[in-house]
C-alpha cells in the first residue's frame, strides 16, 4: 500500500499528493509517469511526475478531477492508501542526460499549459540543480487556474505568466507569450520544450517550427493503461509508429501527427471506435505486450 503524505488543493478540481514510495523515489527522473490504482478494482491511472524526494521517499504526482476515477482519487485524503503506485515508466527527459556544460550552451524555453506545469516543474527543477538557467512560460485560462507558480519562480530564470481572458500577468495564450518574448522582447531561443493539452503542443509546434526552433512535446494526455497493452497511445511520430507509455512520453513536436492523435483519440472512446482502430492497424495497433486485455 502507497500511503498518501500531504494532499492540497492547488486549483478549483486541481489536486497535488504526495505518496510514500520510497522505491519509485530513488529511481524516477523527470519526464517519467506513474500508474496509480486506488484499490482492488480501480481503472489505471497515467500520471506524469511533479516532483520526488528520494531521501523522504516521497514522490509528488498532479492531477484534475475530470472523469470518474480521478474524482474518485480526489476523495482520498493524507492518511489514506492507494493499492498499487508503479513507476517509473517510461523514458526520462532527453536532458537528463546532457552535460550540464552542453545544456548552458543552449536558451532553453520551458511551455506550461494548464496542468502540464506539473511535469514541467521537475525538468526546470532539474536545471537550477545543475546550473542551468531557463525561462518557462505558465499558461491557463484564468488566474485561479494558474499552479506552482511560486515553485517555479524559484527553480527558472525568468517565469511569464499568461492568462486567456487577460486576468493575471499577460493577455493571451501560450503562444501569444513565446510570439512576444521573440518579437518584441528580442529573445532567443534553441530549444522549446512545451507539455499541457495537446492542441496547445500542436500549435506551439507549428509556431516554432515557423521560428525555427526545435520542441519536444509530452504525449502523456493520450496514455490509458501506459503499460503498451491497450493500444490507445498509438501515434505517427516522423513516419515511424510510435507509443506514448513505451518509446516516449517525449517526442519531437515537429514530427507528432497532431491531428491524426486527436482523431485517433475520440475514436478510441468508444468500443466501435477502439474495433475499426483494431482492424484498420492490425499489429501494430498495440505496441506488444502481453496481448491479452482488448477493451
Ligand atoms: P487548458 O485547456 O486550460 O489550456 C491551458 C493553456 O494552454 C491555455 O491557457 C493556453 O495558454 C494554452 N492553450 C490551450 N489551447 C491552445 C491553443 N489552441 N493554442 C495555443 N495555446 C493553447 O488546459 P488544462 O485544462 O489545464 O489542461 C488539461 C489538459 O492538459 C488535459 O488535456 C491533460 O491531459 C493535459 N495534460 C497534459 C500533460 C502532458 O504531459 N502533456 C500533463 C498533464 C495534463
Ligand atoms: Fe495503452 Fe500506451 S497507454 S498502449
């Protein structure tokens, strides 16, 4: 059993745990994700890492209470348990493992959108403990939805913050922001690394490849079991087939078929859905695992 340590509520419906898993703690790295199962009968949840503490043994996940399991995971309070907390899986951030020397030669922007400024915190994390100055860009739609603001303010170089409807720090989207911070406020950048909902990825990826600069997008939003048995994580990355929970969550946002994953993903909704994605990919509609659970 995984005992819950801490619980806060971060955001109307936005929750942040800390869970006692020692092992997970001492071997997680930024970019990874777990699978949360509440009890005995409880769904496989996806999450990616907000932050761990291997001396504590603690490792912090974020999530928001949409569907039913999730509003149930929202019930629990600190004291209380969860069944199972696997992880890590999944590949870690890509710079993990860069020398902090090659990472200082690059202008790295951080993207946060909505929820997905918990898995951007460990990465930016990462780089103020190597050295590592960045900018991040947080954005929601409004000021009650913005989250770790101040934790970020003290592991980045510089925090923007935006607001769709304009009611706290600047007016705009994600995209709005990067458009002001390279036209008009004249920086310059090398990598953008964007993770939050994956309309927000594919259009911060179709501005910056009209910038010219290189991103990696987190793919986790499309997960289901995250364990390359069900299929639902399935995406054209370049021409390659490739799963979110098994070859990612992180890929070059230049070369994710945004659209087909979004198309894909309301397909998969549904069981006639999930059955024509059966026949129409044959065997690569799973990326082979044990093969025995289909719906
Ligand atoms: P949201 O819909 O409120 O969007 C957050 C911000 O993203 C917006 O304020 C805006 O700045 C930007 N954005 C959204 N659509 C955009 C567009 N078309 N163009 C440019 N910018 C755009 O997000 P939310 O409700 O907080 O987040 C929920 C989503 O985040 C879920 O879909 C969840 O799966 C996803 N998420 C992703 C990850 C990940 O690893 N990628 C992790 C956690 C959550
Ligand atoms: Fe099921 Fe990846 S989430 S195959």
């Amino acid at each position: 059993m995984f005992e819950i340590i801490k619980k806060e509520t971060l955001a109307p419906n936005i929750y942040l745990m800390d869970i006692n898993a020692p092992r997970v703690a001492k071997s997680c790295y930024p970019g990874q994700f777990v699978i949360v199962k509440m009890d005995e009968k409880g769904e496989r949840i996806p999450l990616t890492i907000c932050d761990y503490d291997r001396e504590a043994g603690t490792v912090t996940i974020v999530f928001q209470a949409l569907g039913s399991s999730t509003r149930r995971m929202a019930e629990y309070e600190a004291g209380e348990s969860f069944r199972d907390f696997t992880g890590p899986l999944g590949c870690k951030s890509e710079l993990v493992d860069e020398t902090p020397e090659e990472l200082k030669k690059k202008k790295i922007l951080f993207v946060a959108g909505g929820v997905g400024t918990a898995p951007v915190y460990p990465q930016v994390k990462w780089m103020k403990e190597h050295g590592v100055d960045v900018d991040c860009i947080i954005g929601a739609r409004n000021k009650e939805l913005i989250i770790l603001e101040d934790e970020m303010k003290q592991v980045a170089g510089n925090v923007y913050v935006t607001t769709d409807d304009g009611s706290y720090g600047f007016q705009g989207n994600v995209n709005d922001c990067i458009k002001d911070l390279v036209h008009n406020q004249g920086k310059h950048y090398d990598l953008v690394i964007a993770i939050g909902p994956v309309i927000m990825m594919k259009f911060v990826s179709i501005l910056t490849k009209e910038l010219g600069i290189r991103t990696i997008v987190s793919m986790n939003p499309i997960m289901v079991d995250g364990t390359g048995m069900c299929g639902a994580c399935r995406l054209t990355v370049g021409n390659q087939v490739k799963f979110a929970c098994v070859d990612g969550p992180e890929f070059d946002g230049h070369l994710v078929d945004f659209d087909e994953s979004m198309k894909r993903q309301q397909m998969y909704k549904t069981v006639e859905g999930r059955t024509v994605l059966r026949e129409r990919e044959g065997v690569t509609h799973k990326s082979g695992g044990c093969g025995c659970s289909d719906d």
